[in-house]
C-alpha cells in the first residue's frame, strides 16, 4: 500500500469555494478507481496549501498515475505545479463501514 501526498502552495491565498468546486468536479473519475482505495482534497487552514492525499492498494499503480500529462492538468487547474510525495502506508485504519 501507498499513499502519495499531492501538495499545491500558492504565494497568496486559495479560495475555499474554489477548491470546493474544483473538488466536486474532479471526484467523479476517483469513483470505483481501480487500486485506489481513499482520495481526498485538503486545504490548510492557512489557505496557502491545498492537499490531495491517496492510498494506493498497488505502489506500482499509484506511481504510474503521476504522469507527466497529469501534472500538466493540475497544475493548470490548481495555477501552480504540485509537489509529489509518495509514503509507505504501515498501517491503516478505516472506519467507514462502521
């Protein structure tokens, strides 16, 4: 398992109902994603740094989704490039079938 930390920071502020927006339409490609098991969108409470956090069930999938052409479309959509970091998941915890 992966998780890959996706980070977006700006010299100014992002606009909350922005991010929201982009967020609302981007999930639906992320919905039933083969070998990703988790996807958020973040933003710090600074507004400086919006954050995308995925978990990966497969690091070979997780790493071969970070293609150049992709960054190209994020950073376009965001305004600027994204800093990659890709983590091992030691564990895990998943409460939403509870």
């Amino acid at each position: 398992m992966i998780g890959v930390l996706v980070t977006f920071t700006q010299t100014g502020r992002f606009d909350r109902a922005t991010l929201t927006k982009i967020a609302g339409e981007l999930r639906g490609p992320f919905e039933g994603m083969a070998g990703l098991r988790f996807k958020s969108f973040m933003l710090d409470e600074d507004g400086a740094q919006a954050r995308n956090f995925y978990v990966w069930d497969d690091e070979e999938k997780g790493r071969a989704f970070f293609t150049e052409e992709l960054i190209d479309k994020v950073t376009g959509i965001y305004g600027v490039p994204p800093k990659i970091e890709y983590l091992d998941v030691v564990g895990f915890v998943d409460n939403s079938g509870a």
